[in-house]
C-alpha cells in the first residue's frame, strides 16, 4: 500500500517567490496535517486539516496557507518566502482527528530559499 | 503553552551497550506521548507511544513508561544495534491531534 506522497521532493526559489507544496495521504485517511522542521530541530506544527477543513493552525505567519481537497490530498502554499522559510515541509496523515493515534508522515519536501 | 525538552545529542554507543534518552515535558491536561524515529534518509515513523499515566509503550526492545508525576517519558533500550542508529524525537499530542515535538537526539552506535 501507497504510504503518505509528498511532490515535489525538493525545490529551490529566490526570496519573494511563491511555492506550492503536494500532500496525497494513506488511501482511507481523512486527516492532513502539515509541520515544518528546520535543520537540526523539531517538526513544528503549521496546519491541521480534516474533512477538508481547518481543525488547527500553528504560530505561523499569514504567507502560509493550505487547503484539502475533496479527495482528501492537500496543498501547503507559501508565499513571499524568506531565507528563514528554508526547512523540510513535512506531510502527515491519520485516520481520523485524534490525539491518541498514529500519525503517518511522508519524507518531505526539501525547500531551499536563496 | 505545551512543550517537550529532550536530552541534547549526539549520544555515541558501542553496540550492546543500553541507552536511555531522557524526555520531560510541560502540557495542560492529560496528553498522549510519542517516541518518533527517523533514520537517515527516511521519513518519521512512530516508535512507541503512550495514551495514559503509567502506561507502557514498547516496540523493537525499545521501552518508555509515561509518568505524570515527574512528566517524563525516558526512552530506553537494553541493547542497542549499530541499526538503530537515527535521530529520535519525543512528542505530545493534546486535545485537537497535533504533534509538538522535543528538539531531537542523534544516537550513533559504533561496531
């Protein structure tokens, strides 16, 4: 079985660009959520998604912003990037919305802002 | 707001030597805890978890028992392979499912 996919695997832009990140959860899988983990830390948590809407939203600036899909795949947007916004975007699924299941994390896209 | 603080790495090992990875951390109710993996070049993968106080997770000889009275949740393992050489990471999750996760430890296990 197809695990979670994330496109594209990795990507460099200029400062001020636009990006779009893709996110195509486990077959079943209802819930995305979206971290960002910079070099040598921690997953941090951008945005949760289930049913297509937003369940949660992390402490991150108004250039990010995602959207589900009827399908269930998502889109991470991130516009005006900074040199800061350089980090693995990270794509996880679930089940469903619950604090006691599994996450099922994808390996990342690899975004690099020069 | 919620937090997690894991023990600073890289932690180096020889192979069969026994590994323990403090976790503490700081939350507003009674949230589940997670040990997460990831090896090089791999994506996250959960390891263990724990849903309650004085729960036992365990998965592949690793072991971590959830104590709220000292709000840790140790990672140990008896005897560690060179194959378990990855960075790993604790997390909480609270109410709404959202991970937030420790700042990682690298282990290295040496032949």
């Amino acid at each position: 079985d197809a695990g979670v996919t994330q496109s594209p695997t990795h990507l460099i832009k200029t400062r001020g660009q636009h990006v779009t990140l893709r996110c195509s959860p486990i077959s079943g899988h209802k819930s995305v959520s979206w971290y960002q983990q910079v070099l040598g830390q921690g997953p941090q948590f951008i945005f949760q998604y289930y049913e297509k809407e937003e369940r949660g939203r992390g402490n991150f600036p108004d250039r990010f912003s995602a959207r589900q899909f009827p399908n269930y795949s998502s889109e991470l947007n991130v516009n005006a990037l900074l040199l800061g916004d350089s980090a693995l975007y990270l794509c996880a699924s679930s089940l469903v919305q619950t604090n006691t299941g599994e996450l099922f994390f994808g390996e990342g896209s690899r975004l690099t802002v020069l | 707001g919620d937090s997690v603080t894991q023990m600073e790495g890289p932690v180096t090992l020889s192979e069969e030597a026994f590994l323990t990875i403090n976790c503490t951390y700081t939350a507003t109710g009674y949230p589940s805890l997670f040990w997460y993996v990831q090896y090089p070049g791999e994506g996250l993968q959960l390891l263990l978890k724990a849903t309650k106080a004085d729960d036992k997770g365990s998965n592949k000889g690793f072991e971590a028992t959830y104590r709220k009275e000292t709000t840790s949740f140790h990672l140990e393992k008896g005897s560690v392979q060179v194959s378990d050489s990855a960075v790993y990471f604790c997390a909480l999750s609270g109410d709404t499912g959202k991970l937030i996760f420790g700042q990682g430890t690298t282990l290295q296990v040496k032949p």
